[in-house]
C-alpha cells in the first residue's frame, strides 16, 4: 500500500471511531447503488446483451443441470408439501366461503316468504 492510501484509510478509522462511520456507510451504500445502477441500465440497453446473458445462463444451467437437480431435490420435496398444505387450506376457505353464502341465501328466501305470506294492507285513502 502507498503512503497516500494509509493515510486515507487511518483518516476513515479515526471518523468510524468518532461516530461518523454511519455516514459513511450511508455514503458508500449510496454510491455503490448508483454506481451498479448505472452499470445494469448500460448493460440492459442492449437487446443483444440481453440475449447474450440469457444464452450464457442457459448454457451454464445445462452444463451444471445435474448438480443443479441434486442441490434442488429437497426443497422441491418440502416446495410440494407446502404448495399440498397450502391448496388444502385454500380449499377449506372456499368451502367455508361457499357454506356462508349459501346460509345467506336461505336467509334472504326466507324473508321473501314470510313477506310473501303476510296480507297486503290496504293503502290509506
């Protein structure tokens, strides 16, 4: 390291010690954001890029396809599990559901009977 380097870096523990470390922080957080931000909108601008990280993504995932399934085996065993446990919760809500709208049905029918039952009153002339 050159003697210009040490010197940033002992000025930048001495402001980590004296509470500034947070802005700092803050600062390299932000510039790292718009430094990749910058460099991913100049990567994406071009369709052929595009293609070419899509290509190369596949030709990785084929090559490593086998080790790729190994490491994926157990989790696709719980995935399915969770995916079971969730359409069988989401099966007892519709049935629920279907239960309460069809005892408000009857409800309402209900009142149109008795209402239907009760003699019309003549109107006040």
């Amino acid at each position: 390291m050159d003697p210009k380097m040490m010197e940033e870096c002992a000025k930048m523990m001495q402001a980590m010690q004296a509470g500034e470390g947070s802005k700092m922080a803050a600062g390299a957080t932000a510039g790292g954001y718009f430094l990749g931000k910058g460099i991913l909108r100049r990567l994406f601008a071009s369709p052929l890029a595009v293609f070419g990280i899509g290509a190369a993504a596949g030709i990785l995932a084929y090559k490593y396809r086998k080790e790729i399934i190994n490491a994926v085996e157990p989790a696709r065993k719980e995935i399915v599990k969770a995916a079971m446990k969730a359409a069988d919760v989401g099966k007892d809500f519709v049935l629920e559901q279907k239960e309460k709208l069809s005892d408000i049905i009857a409800e309402i029918k209900e009142e149109e009977e008795e209402k239907a039952k009760k003699p019309k009153e003549a109107p006040e002339r």
